[in-house]
C-alpha cells in the first residue's frame, strides 16, 4: 500500500524527480546515517575519546548490509530508527569496539545530522534546476522583449504591454527566491551533536572540541548550542520552498491561461503522448502547468507542519519532531517536479506573436481606453475625460464600432488630437524598460548562484 502519491510508481513519476527521491529514499537515509556515525568516530579518536580503529570498522561496513526492513519493524516498537540501526551496527563491528560506537551522541544527533546530509543534496538539485530556468527566462524575456501583447487585469483585457515584460516578472519573482537559497543552505548545514538533553555530558569538558570536529569532518556548520528543540532552520526550509512554489505557480498560472483556446498566445512544447485525453484525441492539456500548480496547492499543508514543530517541549518533544518527517521530503519531492516542469516551460514554450497581435485588436481598440483618458485630460480635466472614455467604451461594447471611430464622433474630442493614443510604440517602450532592468538583476542573481 503507498500513502503518498510520492512513492506511488503510478503517480510519484509525475510529481517528483526519481533523483529526488533518491536523496530521501530508505537507502540514502541510512547511509548517511552511516556516514555520520563514521564521522563522529573519526572526531572522538581525534579529540582520544575513542579508538582510532573504530572509524576505519565503521568504515568497513556496507550501508547495504544493513537490512532496512528489519530496522523498520523494530522502529515501530521504538518510535525512531537510530536504535534499530545502532544495534545493527553494534552487530557488525568487533567486540572491543563495540562499547565505543555512538559514544555520547543520541538519536536526534544521528537522524538530524544525516538529514541535513541528505538536504545538501537536494538543496544542490534545487539549484541545479533554478540555474537552468534562470538562464531561459533571461533569454525568453530578452527575445520578446519588443513582443506586444494584451496586459491583463481581472482576467479582462487592461492596455498593452509585452510578452518579455510579461516573462520578466515571472523572471523577477522566481529569481527573488532564488537568490535567498545560499544563505538558506548556511543556515541548514550544520551538525547536531549534542546528546540527550544537549549538553553532551559524556565528553565532559570537550564537547564543544568534538563537535567542531565531527563537524569538520562532515563539511557543515555548528552552531552555539543545540538545535534539538530549535526548529526554525526546518521551518524556514519549509517556507523557502513553499514561497518557491509559489513563484513557479504564478507562471504556471499565467501560462495555462494563455493556452487556452480562446486566447492562445503560448503553448507549451509538444511532445509525442503528452497533454492528451483519454476520451478527446485533440486535446493538447498543459502538463507541465498542472504539475506546478497542485504541487503549489500540496505545498501549504506540509509547510504548516513545519510551522507547528517549531513549538517544541523542553529539550526533546514528543511528536513535534517525528511530525517533521512526513512533511519536508514530501516538500522537497513537490518541489523537484516543479522545477523540472518549470524548466520545460522555460526551454520550450511556444509563442504564437501573430495571435498576441490579433488578440490586441478584439476589443477594437479599448486596450487604447486609458491612452486616450490620458490626453484627453489635457484639455478637458481627467475626470470629465475619464467620464467620456467610459461612456464610448460602453457604445463600443453595445455597437461593435471601434472606440476610435466611436470617439470622433463625439465634439468634445475634436478640441483634442488622441491620434497617437492609439499608438502601439509608447507600451512597447515602457514595457522594454522594465524588461532591461528585470534582466539585469536577474543576471546577476543567476551569477552568484551558478557560482554558490
């Protein structure tokens, strides 16, 4: 039975990366449970707590020796898998050595630091892929920079803007989140080493020793004092990348809209058996929009989850902790199969220029309404103008005539010149400046994280 669409072979292809899953999978879980337990040994024979040929024992031992499911069906009885594992391990490693294994640390060192092992991989597949979507949305919104299209608010059709603006504040809002992950990797890699109630009494005096030890040995950080009941780093992991999400979704949103029929500006690339109907041979749905957006609609309550653990008892709680578990790698999974969809947008989106330019002119020309407003109120105030535009809008509306010609037809307007209102050039203008400055902050955010 699969209780999470995650793991399921049937949906877990579409929602997460099979790498993904592969950094959260029971085996990565215990080799890095592993790992960790070697590099504790190692900083203990530094710091002559234990012997130097534990580490080497530790070392010895195959993740793949170790049999998960019977850790499994012990950790049922137990309530975390470090016992389990620890007495599996002890089984392993030569009697005179075995009293030295896990010396002083406790189950939420082993679990918390192999987690935090576990998310430096993902945190790098996460930036793989944002690297990547960066870079063709930065030529994208280069490309349609000049590109015009309808600017929409309410859904309605608003004035003119362009395509790359467009793309640029998809741009913009993704690379905004973007660029807060190098410091939200600092914040999460760092060890936990800190026994039962985080004083790590057992190295009497040198605790703080072996930790920067065990921590070095690892690659992480430390911190000043424990992090067993300090959860925020869970928690702001959580929100990243439901903010994350939320960024992708916003585009998908976009993009969906746009593909549908009756506007048709984009569609996203095709690919043979992909977006189709079981019941309707000419559908092409979009996929890689649907994907983002339940994974954005998915992501909410797990991140919640997280919110709530941070509301910790004492120094060890009692399922707030374990609460965790069914929360961020499902994050972590959501948020692989968006990125992975996003990139396709971002690579391969089709746009259709010709239908943007005939979709300006479906309103016949009330795209132009806040244009003509505008000079209008040069000569008779804005709100009389803004009155009039309204009222023309609305013959246009009930006639079908285009509000230019609607407009002359009025003898208030001949006291103004609204020819050039109905000019495309001035939005295609402004739009391309904002385009150029979201590019090059843009550009720049990409550096720094193709570089972290």
């Amino acid at each position: 039975m699969t209780f999470s669409p995650l793991d399921s072979a049937l949906l877990g292809p579409l929602f997460s990366t099979e790498e993904m899953r592969a950094v959260f999978a029971d085996e990565a879980r215990l080799a890095a449970m592993l790992e960790v337990e070697t590099a504790l040994a190692h900083a203990q024979a530094r710091c002559g707590v234990v012997p130097t040929a534990l580490a080497g024992a530790l070392e010895a031992i195959s993740p793949s020796a170790l049999d998960a499911d019977a850790i499994g069906q012990r950790t049922a009885l137990s309530a975390v898998p470090t016992i389990p594992f620890v007495k599996q391990v002890q089984e392993r490693l030569p009697a005179e050595l075995e009293r030295f294994f896990h010396k002083g640390a406790t189950t939420q060192d082993i679990l918390d630091t192999a987690l935090v092992l576990q998310l430096r991989s993902a945190l790098e597949l996460i930036r793989t892929e944002l690297t990547a979507i960066l870079k063709a949305l930065l030529a994208l919104a280069e490309r349609h920079r000049r590109t015009p299209c309808v600017g929409r608010s309410y859904a309605q059709h608003a004035a003119p803007l362009t395509f790359g603006y467009k793309v640029a504040v998809w741009l913009a809002g993704i690379a905004e989140v973007a660029e807060a992950l190098p410091r939200l990797r600092q914040r999460l890699l760092v060890a936990s080493l800190a026994g039962p109630v985080g004083t790590l009494s057992a190295m009497g005096t040198r605790g703080p020793e072996v930790l920067e030890a065990f921590a070095r040995q690892l690659d992480l950080g430390v911190t000043s004092i424990a992090w067993h009941a300090r959860r925020a780093r869970m928690a702001e992991a959580a929100a990243w990348l439901s903010t994350l999400l939320g960024a992708l979704a916003k585009m998908a949103n976009d993009i969906a809209h746009l593909c549908s029929t009756e506007v048709g500006e984009v569609s996203e690339p095709f690919m043979p058996g992909r977006g189709g109907s079981s019941a309707m041979p000419h559908k092409r749905n979009p996929v890689s929009c649907t994907v983002i957006i339940a994974a954005q609609a998915a992501a909410r309550g797990h991140a919640g989850i997280l919110a709530d653990a941070m509301v910790s008892l004492h120094e060890r709680p009692a399922g707030a902790w374990h609460a965790e578990w069914h929360a961020l790698p499902p994050l972590f999974g959501l948020a692989s199969g968006a990125l992975r969809e996003a990139r396709v947008l971002a690579e391969g989106l089709e746009v259709n220029a010709e239908r943007m330019r005939a979709n300006l002119d479906l309103t016949q020309g009330l795209l132009f309404a806040d244009a003509v407003a505008g000079r209008l109120g040069r000569t008779l105030g804005r709100e009389r103008a803004h009155a009039l535009v309204e009222h023309a809008a609305a013959e246009v509306r009930r006639t079908g005539q285009p509000l230019r010609a609607v407009l002359e037809e009025m003898p208030e307007v001949a006291v103004a010149d609204i020819s050039g209102a109905f000019d495309l050039e001035p939005a295609v203008e402004a739009s391309a400046l904002w385009v150029d400055r979201a590019i090059a902050e843009a550009e720049s955010i990409h550096r720094g994280l193709a570089a972290s």
